[in-house]
C-alpha cells in the first residue's frame, strides 16, 4: 500500500505538471502563515486527516480510507499572468479523477474563496480520494497447504 507521503507526493508531481506558473508545493502549516515569494502565486497541497469505514475481515483486516486534502490557491493580481478562474479551473481538472498510487480516483468536495488582501487573492479546495489501510500480515502464521488431492471434499 502506498504511503500518505506517496499519495501526497504524486498529487504535488501532477498539480506541478499542470500548472508551472505556480509554486506548487506539499505545506503543512496553515495556508495564512505562508510566505509567497514566488511572482505569480502559489498552490499548497495539504493532507488534512483521514476518515474510516469500518474495518473489514476477509484472508486479511482492512479498512476503507478516505483522505482528505486541500489546496489553497496565493494568487498575485500584480502582472498576474492568468486569472483566478483558469487557476481554480486547472487546479480542479488535474485532481478530479486522478487516481494517486493505491487510490481511487479522486473527487472535489468544495471551493471557497478565502478573500482579498495585500494584491493576494486566495482561494480553498478540498478534495478526498479513497484507499484501503491494510494491517501488516504476521509472517509465519499463514495456513499452510498439507495435501492435494483430485477428489472434491463437501
């Protein structure tokens, strides 16, 4: 299964290829203590949890997981070489449907506009896409196959 870092990383590399006007870039901290330096905007991927189905057990024990990510949008009015709508619209096109490594494709959630200020317009996108958490197996305590036969047992 594929590591949240994983899953993270490959939607950082795919925004990054879509829209290389912008930094783009995984942030942890909150959107409102960023520093944007870069002369046109920024896009900040964050992971903000998980949610669980309950759990499942078949040969293994698993449990459906929905992560939840957000993009927020820093964008420059200044020399802005694209406006707010081609960002959101191609920040939203590279994530709806992208499937991350062990996910399902991904879906948006909601779009809000944060607000207006120091030239910056920013923007909030929150999006989910659904995986599987899979407890580790136990090595050596898989059962273990004794005899073959041709005959059909009831």
């Amino acid at each position: 299964m594929a590591s949240t870092s994983q899953i993270v990383d490959a939607f950082v590399t795919r925004l990054r290829g879509i829209l290389p006007q912008l930094s783009v870039e995984h942030y942890a901290g909150a959107p409102a203590e960023y520093r944007l330096e870069h002369p046109q905007g920024a896009l900040l991927l964050s992971y903000r949890g998980s949610q669980f189905a309950a759990p499942r057990d078949t040969a293994g024990f698993g449990q459906q997981r929905t992560l939840q990510l957000e993009l927020t949008l820093l964008l420059r009015r200044a020399n802005a070489q694209f406006n707010d709508t081609e960002a959101l619209d191609a920040a939203r096109r590279a994530c709806l449907g992208f499937a991350a490594p062990d996910c399902r494709a991904a879906w948006l959630s909601s779009e809000t506009f944060l607000g207006f200020s120091d030239g910056i317009a920013r923007y909030a996108i929150s999006l989910a896409a659904d995986t599987w958490q899979v407890a580790e197996a136990a090595i050596g305590h898989e059962p273990v196959l004794t005899a073959v036969t041709n005959e059909e047992q009831p």
